[in-house]
C-alpha cells in the first residue's frame, strides 16, 4: 500500500513537471513569435510643439531639445500649457476653457473631444497638479495615464519645472499608439507563465509548511495553558468548593465552573489527538482549525481556574485577599496611566477628552477607597468588585465618546471614517486576543464588559490615522476625470492627479 502511493506520488510530480515545461516552452513560443513576426514600429518625431508657459517656469530651450530628440509612434503635435493656481482647481476644467479661449484647434470641430494628433500636458506649479490629455487616436487607458502623470513627479516636486514636463512627454511617446508587440505585458506574460508552472510545486509546499508554522504555534500556546490548568486542577477542585455561594460573583463562577471536568478531558483528548498528527496531517486546514478549538479552550480553562482562586481568596477575605484584589484592579488602572498618552493627539481639548481626564482623577481615588473599605471591613468584597466593574462600565463608554470626537476631527467624510473605526476595532480585536487568558473575577464573570480599552483605543487611533492618510495620499495621487460644470457634454480623454 505504501508502494503504491509513493507511486502514486512520483507520477503526480512527474505529470506536474511535464505541464510546467510544457507552459514554458509555450511561454518561449510567444514570445519568439512576438520578436520575428511583429513589423517594425516606425519612430516619427513631434510634429509640432506649442508651449503657453503662463506660470513662466519652463526653459523653452531645453524643453525645444529634448521633444525634438523624442520618437513618436505617430505624428504628434505636442502642447505644453503652465499656469498658476489653486490645489481645489478642477485642472481638467481649467484646461478645456483655456483651449476653447485660445487655441481652438486642439478641439475637435464638434467640440465634444480633443483634436486628433495632439498630445497636451497641463501643469499648475501652484496648485500642485499636472494634467495629460489626448486626441482620440492617441488616447491611453486610464492606467497609462496615471503612468504619464507619475513620470512628471519625481521631478515636478523638486521644482524642477522643465524636467518634469520632458519626463512625461516621453513617457507619453512611448505610451500612445504603441504597437501591440512593444508592450512590456508581452514579455510579462510569457515570463509569468514559466514562472507559473514552474512555481505551481513551490507554492503549494510552501503553503503547506505555513500551516504546520501555524499549527506548530497554535499547539504551543496552547499546551502552555493546558499544562497550567491540568498542574493546579486539584487546587482549582478545592478552591471552588469554598467559593461562597451568597456571593453574586462567587455564584457566576460557580455556574461557568460546572463542567470544568468536563472540558478538561475534553482538551486532553484534543491534545492526544492533535499530537498523534504527522506532518502531512499538519499541513491540512482541519488539522489548524483542531489545533485553534484546543488553544481556544485551553485559554478559557486557565482563566477560569485563575478567577476560582481569586475569588476563593477575595470573597472570604483570606490573607492572600490583597493579591486577589490588585489582580481585579490592575488592568484598570493600567488603563488611568495610558489615558494621558491616549489624549496627547487630536482632541486633546474636546468636551470628551475632559470628561477622561476628570474620570480617571476620580476612579484612582475610588479604588484606593475600596482597598481601604476591604481593609477595615467596611466594604464587601461583591461591593468592591461592584465598583471596578461600574468604573469599567464608565470608561468603555467614556472612551466611545472620545473615539466619535477622534474620529470625526481626523476624518473628512464617511468613508475616512469608516476606516478609521475599522482599524479602531481592528486593534481591540488584537488586545482581547492579547488578553483573553488573563482570567479575572469581573473577566470571567462578565466576558462581554470589554477589554482593556485605553491601550486598544491609542493603538487604533494611530494606525486609524496612518490609514486615513495613506488612503488621502493615494487618492490624491490618483488620476482625476471629468470637466466640470462649465465642460458640458465634452468628453475628451485626459485626466489630472496631484503631486
């Protein structure tokens, strides 16, 4: 039997070898064929260029040098228009009423496109835009264009005006009515096809190898906490027993303890079985989804066996009762220390940053007058625990209502904002994980609380708004369609982008 698979493998391997030459040998075909059969491309200069430099920053000579030096596909005449103006100027529409005031020959007699043979580059030194725009018979994809416009900026945003506008110019040479067989995608596609069929065999191992990465830690954390669990399960035993029954809190935990024995054979018959798993086994999706149930578990027991002990200890007031007590309070008041970091950016004098500010002033004393009221015995332990959940409570919604502050100061419409609450919850998301075997009275007691809300919304609020401006970056940058009001019905190509 193991013959025959081994067999059987070997013929896979073989057969997946055999398709990937086959792949590259048609990959080298095509472009071959491309190389010998395609006709020459015919290199032409500009016929003709124009330059209405209103923004006074080009120097004709150069720019006259270089374009006369350029090779064009087909006879193009080349126009070059600079002015100075606004970053909120609708440049296409700047351009299209400066062609119908003086040069009408660069639209069509109808008036609904650019002329044909012509190629103009608009530039607004000021403004911080550049503008590309074709005849129909030279017209370029919208994703040519955005390629044009990009050649122009690495220039254009040291001011060096000329050479900007020359970079773009032959780019556009090289862009507009450029033979099928010139197109880099030609190459592109016969290399990515070898590539494909040969890397088919190196990608499937590698996702293999990933799972087993993944299995490996998953297992891993896991047994950390099942290995914890199962070394103080007797302790744990005994501890439950004393948990006092008249206790609200002591009552929760007692009903989330039954079945503890349960589930804990269960995770060891999980463990066994996800250790008998061979390699090959491992790599499998169920294999990782078996492997993320037993850590998932594994994390619940050992917070769980955590909160028994301190509520042993908390409820009846034994002499480890002040370790159990800073157990409850310390992912609060972990929370007042990041509070004045969290309120260092936007915001900082909103109504909501306010509120914060005084609520962890007053929350500090709070707890400092449970711990003392648990000390003297003029506070029950169900009281004391009352209170850090009430505070809790407060902060979670405290720290919403700053979030909508944050988010609307740094956003300028619904989708910036969208955003940047997704990566607001993407970041509590990451801190409950972080923190979800931290098992507490009040954690374990009440798991839809929250978490440790202040260090999740300071993450968020920094990468919310790395993501609000990256997504502003590359929409500026992004190609611009469209005339305007004053356009009308033309529809020429072209668009503009900012730099």
């Amino acid at each position: 039997m193991v013959t025959t698979t081994r067999a059987s493998g070997v013929r896979g391997l073989a057969l997946r070898a055999a398709q990937a030459l086959r792949w590259l040998v048609v990959a080298a075909a095509v472009v071959l064929l491309g190389l010998t059969a395609a006709p020459a491309a015919h290199a032409v200069p500009a016929t003709d260029l124009v330059v209405e430099d209103d923004a006074g920053v080009l120097y004709l000579p150069q720019l006259e040098s270089a374009v006369a030096g350029l090779d064009f596909y087909e006879p193009t005449t080349v126009a070059v228009y600079t002015r100075r103006g606004e970053a909120s100027d609708n440049l296409n529409e700047v351009v299209l009423a400066f062609a119908r005031a003086e040069h009408p020959e660069w639209i069509t007699a109808d008036g609904q496109k650019w002329a044909d043979g012509l190629f103009l580059i608009a530039l607004d030194p000021d403004g911080r835009q550049v503008g590309t725009y074709f005849g129909e018979d030279r017209k370029v994809s919208l994703d040519q264009q955005e390629e044009i416009q990009e050649a122009t900026k690495d220039a254009y945003r040291e001011a060096r005006w000329t050479d900007g506008t020359i970079d773009g110019i032959a780019k556009a040479a090289d862009l507009m009515n450029r033979p099928w067989y010139r197109s880099p995608a030609l190459y592109i596609a016969g290399a990515a096809a070898a590539v494909i069929g040969l890397g088919a065999l190196g990608t499937a191992k590698a996702v293999r190898a990933g799972r087993r990465r993944l299995f490996a830690e998953l297992l891993e954390r896991g047994e950390a906490s099942y290995a914890s669990v199962t070394t103080d399960l007797e302790a744990t035993e005994l501890n439950a027993r004393t948990v006092p029954e008249d206790s609200a809190y002591g009552r929760l935990l007692l009903e989330k303890f039954s079945g503890f024995e349960e589930r804990h054979s269960e995770a060891t018959r999980m463990h066994q079985d996800l250790l008998g798993l061979g390699k090959r086994a491992r790599s499998r999706k169920e294999a990782v989804r078996k492997a993320e149930r037993f850590e998932e578990l594994a994390l619940s027991l050992d917070g769980l066996d955590d909160a028994i002990a301190q509520a042993n200890d908390l409820l009846n007031m034994s002499n480890h009762w002040r370790k159990a007590w800073r157990a409850q309070t310390a992912g609060l008041r972990e929370d007042l220390d990041g509070i004045p970091q969290l309120l260092a950016g936007a915001g900082t004098d909103a109504a909501s940053a306010r509120a914060l500010r005084l609520f962890a002033e007053g929350a500090r004393e709070r707890l400092e007058a449970c711990g003392a009221g648990l000390a003297d015995r003029t506070l029950t332990p169900d009281q004391a625990l009352d209170a850090v959940r009430r505070a809790r409570e407060e902060l979670t919604g405290l720290l919403a209502a700053h979030a909508d502050t944050v988010v609307e100061a740094a956003t300028r419409s619904k989708q910036e904002a969208d955003l940047m609450r997704a990566e607001l919850e993407k970041a509590r998301e990451q801190e409950r994980l972080r923190t979800r075997s931290h098992g507490t009275i009040i954690d374990v007691g009440y798991p839809n609380l929250g978490g440790r809300g202040v260090i999740a919304y300071s993450a968020g609020f920094s990468s919310g708004r790395s993501a609000v401006e990256e997504a502003r970056t590359s929409a500026s940058s992004s190609p611009s369609t469209g005339y305007g009001s004053s356009g009308g019905s033309f529809s020429g190509s072209g668009s503009s982008s900012r730099f």
